[in-house]
C-alpha cells in the first residue's frame, strides 16, 4: 500500500503545530491518540504520521498501554514516532523516526530524558488518557512540568487543507449513498438492523471505518438508539411510524461524518410532515448563516429562535445534545454551534468542515433529527451530504 498524502503533506502539518506550539511558549510538546478498533480518539497521532495503533486488550506481563501511540514534537527536531507495534508500516507512516516498545508511555519517557527535555511541555491527550498511563509517564519524568494542552493540535486540524477537503468530498459521496440506503430499508418496513447492515455494506465497500450505525422508531423515538448496545434493534417500524437514521463512520481516510434523517414508514400525517420539514429548515438556514467569520453564538441564537418558534415539546435528544452542530474532521472537533457550549471567540472560518443539525419534538408525533455535513468556502459553503429530507 501507499501512503494516501503526500510527505509534504505532512511537513505542513508540523510547522503549523510548532508554530502553535511557539505562540503557547512550548519547546516540547507529547501527542497521544488510542486506536484498537475504535476512532474517537485516533485522530491526533493519525493527523501527524498516519499510524493507527490496531491492537487493544488489557495489560498484561508483557505489555501495557495498548492500542496507545505517541509522537514527541520538539522546536527544530524531525517529530518522534512511538507505538505499541514490533514493526513500523513504513509503507503508510509519515515519521521516519520510529520506537517500538511493548510499554509505549515508557519508551516516552526513556526518549524525553535521553533527549534533555525537562521544564514545561505540553501534554495533548489528558481528556481519555486512563491514570494508570498517565502515572507511568508522569513518574519516569520527575524533572518535565507537565502542561494539558488538548486543543493543541486540534486547533491546526480545525482548517482542512485542499488535499483533506478532496478527501471530504470522496467521503461525502459515501455517506450520502449509505445514508439513502439506511433510510430507503427503514421507510420500506425492514428491521432495523437488517436496514443498518446494508447502510455498513456501502460504508465499508467505499473505504470506511464504522463508528455506529443508529436507528430507532415508533415509541422509543425520542431516544438516541431503539438498541443502544449495538445501534439498531431486531424489530421493524409498523406502517406510520417516524423512524430515524444516523450513520456515524470514518467514511474515508479516517475522516468522519455523522449525517442523519427522519422520515415515515409509510405515508406521513400532516403534522409528522411539519416536524420533519421544519427540523430540516432549520438545518438548512443555519447552514446558510455559517460563513466565514460569523459568531456561532449567533447562529445557535437563531436556532433557539427557530426551535421556540416551532413550538412543541423539548426533544430528549436536545436536552442530550445542545447544540446545532460541531466541527467534523478526523472525529467530532470544537468548537460547538450551541448557546451554552460555544465561546465568544468561536467563529466559522474558511477551510473548516461542519456537521450542522437540529432536533425537534411533539407530544402527539414523536421527535426528528436532521443533520447535514458542509465546507465552508470563501464564495459558498459546499453541502457534502445530500440525501433528500424526506423518503
């Protein structure tokens, strides 16, 4: 196999992470992602070498951390590659400088004192790194200050570049053709999870990774999954049923989108096809506010205004969920499209990609979910999924 972008591809992502480093007064900094089969947390160490640690499993006499990786990024050094794997894929990773160890925080630590790095370095991963690591790494390093710094690298991830962007389309096409498929299944009456494992058909065969695939309908419609455990139930919606869809999935690359609609089993009445439509309108105005430089706090204000006006009841998924949208990359990214999520600072900006969404309910009908994928472009955004809203 081949490595899918280019070294300079690469080099790129490095200067501007040194660069964030130098403004946040950082010589060193340790970047640390968990794989083993999962992609909630792989992206950091994916973004800057292209390793993805395959392995999970508890500890044992020979091993610890597994499924971990870490990278040393240091000002005027080549970044530091450390896995839980006896052999680098040199066809795939970007960094020539590779440590294998069965215990990789160790080998961290035994690299940082062989290298004199001691004082304040920043430490990105502290967020899902479990304490019996974090002790190893923070007991071997006696004379390193230890600084979290979790946004560091996800602050040069948020702007995509033009070869990301092109991945994002390809991935695009992907989750649009899994989505339909999900959706045509449930609005056909099939069991849900037979209607999710031909959506995870078209994810895989197109190169992607599933994260979930989540559906529900009927009574349990306001809940996130009919089935949590696995995403989709063994039951079918009964003719009248909302039913809803979700595809969640590294769909190329790694790079994620998380696209979702609601729809009816059968012919809709006429006030679940108000709830359907008015929760997509409010997906497509606010995507339509989402240009370069406008305040997420004013766009989430608008969808507050857009839900009250609606009327209805509170959806649960709101109150799980509050917020209009999210950054999208390899994974969910900050900054949130959310009233009492988002910061004063948090702007659109070009070259970032969104997932925007809203969820609306009604006592008598149930709730809906909509959530589209865009890029945000200098003249226009670009909508990435492109389902219809209704089946």
């Amino acid at each position: 196999m081949l490595r899918h972008f280019p070294i300079e591809e690469y080099q790129a992502r490095w200067a501007r992470v040194l660069q964030v480093m130098a403004e946040d007064n950082f010589e060193a900094a340790v970047v640390v992602s968990r794989g083993g089969g999962t992609t909630d947390n792989c992206g950091d160490v994916l973004y800057l070498s292209n390793h993805y640690s395959v392995s999970g499993g508890m500890d044992s006499r020979i091993w610890s951390a597994r499924s971990f990786s870490g990278i040393i990024l240091q000002k005027g050094q080549e970044p530091e590659l450390h896995i839980d794997e006896p052999e680098p894929r040199r066809d795939l990773i970007s960094v020539a400088d590779v440590y294998c160890d069965n215990h990789p925080f160790l080998s961290i630590a035994r690299r940082l004192k062989e290298r004199g790095i001691t004082g304040r370095v920043a430490f990105c991963g502290a967020w899902f790194m479990p304490v019996t690591y974090w002790r190893q790494l923070r007991d071997a390093t006696p004379d390193i200050e230890w600084v979290d710094a979790d946004d560091l690298i996800r602050r040069v991830r948020a702007i995509k570049s033009p070869r990301e962007l092109d991945v994002y389309r390809i991935a695009g096409e992907a989750a649009t053709e899994a989505t339909d498929v999900l959706m045509q299944g449930l609005t056909m009456g099939k069991l849900e999870r037979e209607a999710a494992g031909n959506a995870a058909r078209v994810v895989v065969a197109r190169g992607g990774r599933i994260q979930a695939i989540g559906t529900n309908h009927g009574d349990t419609i306001d809940a996130d999954y009919r089935f949590p455990l696995t995403g989709s139930s063994d039951d079918a919606p009964a003719p009248g049923d909302l039913v809803r869809g979700t595809v969640h999935a590294a769909f190329q690359q790694g790079y994620y989108l998380d696209p979702g609609r609601t729809s009816v089993f059968g012919k809709p009445s006429p006030r679940q096809r108000r709830l359907i439509e008015a929760t997509a309108d409010i997906v497509q105005r606010l995507s339509a506010m989402m240009r370069p430089g406008v305040r997420l706090l004013d766009v989430a204000a608008e969808g507050d205004r857009l839900t009250q006006a609606f009327g209805g009841s509170e959806s649960t998924l709101m109150k799980n969920f509050p917020f209009y949208g999210h950054g999208i990359g390899l994974s969910f990214e900050q900054p949130r499209i959310s009233t009492v999520m988002s910061e004063p600072e948090d702007v659109v900006r070009e070259s970032m990609v969104f997932g925007v969404e809203a969820f609306l309910a009604d006592d008598e009908t149930g709730s809906a979910f909509v959530e589209d994928i865009l890029i945000i472009g200098r003249d226009g955004n670009e909508l990435l999924t492109r389902s219809p809203y209704q089946y």
